[in-house]
C-alpha cells in the first residue's frame, strides 16, 4: 500500500476509534435491550441545514479534521441506533435499514450437517 493510503486507513481507524467511544459514553445508560424504543430519542444521531451532530463534530475535530470540511460533506439525515435495529432517515423521507438483529431462531444442533 502507498503511504497515502496508509494515511487514510490510520485516519479512517482512528476515526472510528473515536466515534465508536464517544457513542459508548452517550448510550451507556441509555440502553434498553428489551424496551428498544425506550431512549431512542436520545440514541437518534442527527444533520440537518449545515449542522452537524455534536458527536461527530468531537470525533472530526479529535483526528484534526477542520469543520469546514465536515459541514461540505453533512448530508440531511437521522441515524437511528436502537437494540437489534439500526436505521438512517434521509432527506426527510427515505428510510434504510443499516442493521436488524435477525428474528429467526437458533439452529437446532441435530440440522447441522457434521463433517468428520
């Protein structure tokens, strides 16, 4: 790999790093595994009109990211973080489901071919 590339994939880590420990502390106690909708609210991670989340604004200026450059590419969005469910609501309609924890039960062991 180049070193540029390397550059990116160490910014893009510690990024990630940052964002996923700073989405720890805000959902810590406000995590509800069997009241999913309890907190959501509160979870929801949101852009609109050139404003950008406070979390993602700490995670940029933390790696040394400018703020002018976070706002150029802030699309109007709502991230939706609930347990078993993630989605994104864009531009005031469109809704994606990131991530849906999976409803179907566990296999049963004797379905599972064995190989020996």
């Amino acid at each position: 790999l180049s070193p540029v590339c390397l550059g990116s994939l160490r910014r893009a880590a510690s990024i990630n790093a940052e964002y996923m420990g700073e989405l720890f502390e805000r959902y810590k106690e406000h995590w509800y595994e069997t009241e999913p909708w309890r907190g959501s609210g509160y979870r929801s991670i949101s852009n609109d009109r050139g404003s950008i989340d406070p979390i993602l604004a700490r995670c940029g200026v933390k790696v040394g990211l400018h703020m002018e450059k976070l706002l150029a590419h802030t699309a109007t969005m709502i991230l939706f973080v609930n347990p078993g469910n993630v989605k994104v609501k864009e531009n005031g309609g469109t809704v994606t489901i990131l991530y849906e924890k999976s409803k179907s039960k566990k296999r049963d062991s004797s379905s599972v071919k064995k190989f020996s």
